[in-house]
C-alpha cells in the first residue's frame, strides 16, 4: 500500500503499521525507554514470534530499531519514522486550526445566547 502525497516522502508504510492495535501498544510500550523482545511479550501478554513479526512491520516502516545486545534483542523507537509523520501532517495544522477556530466561535455564540435568556 503506498499513499502518495506532495511531498518527497512515502508515508503509506506508516500508518500501515500504526494502523494494528498490537503495534500502537508496541510504540506506547517504547515510548519512554527501550525494552528488550521478551519484556515486550511478556507486558503485551503475546509470544515472541508475535512481538517480533509485529516489530518486523515497526521496522520496515521506520518506526522502531532491534539490536542485538549479547543474547538479547533490544528495541527502542526511531525517531525519523515519526519525523516524517509529522511532516506529513503538519501540511494540515492551517486546515485544523481553521476548523477549530471556527468551532471556538460557535461555542462563544452559544454562551453569549445562553446568557441572554
């Protein structure tokens, strides 16, 4: 699945990936430290087949780096798969900043007739 955008960045394989439950959990888990194979399997309540095939995807997407530490495999977050999300969506911070404002708007017409009565 590839999603094509203006930009020069392919963004398609991240949401993919985002888009399991299973592998949001995964990055949540990573989010504050790197954690090893089986501490993941065993927070998750999953086999290590089943993290690794899940991490696999994380990993061809950009989001998430293993390395091998001894006997160990050690997975922590890669930040630049997240950069280009970012990017990607930062060209729609004009599209929901208006939307909000003209939500505020709304709600401050509501007050302001709700104090009337």
């Amino acid at each position: 699945m590839v999603i094509s955008t203006k930009g020069n960045y392919d963004i398609g394989p991240v949401f993919a990936a985002l888009a399991d439950p299973t592998r949001r959990r995964i990055v949540e888990t990573l989010h504050d430290h790197e954690v090893t194979v089986g501490a993941l399997a065993d927070e998750l309540h999953l086999s290590a087949p089943t993290v690794s095939k899940h991490l696999t995807v994380l990993e061809r997407a950009g989001l998430v780096f293993r390395q091998r530490d001894a006997q160990r495999r050690v997975c922590r977050l890669e930040p630049t798969g997240f950069a280009s999300l970012a990017e990607w969506s930062r060209r729609y911070e004009r599209f929901w900043a208006g939307n909000l404002e003209g939500l505020d708007d709304y709600l401050a017409e509501l007050e302001t007739d709700e104090a009337a009565r």
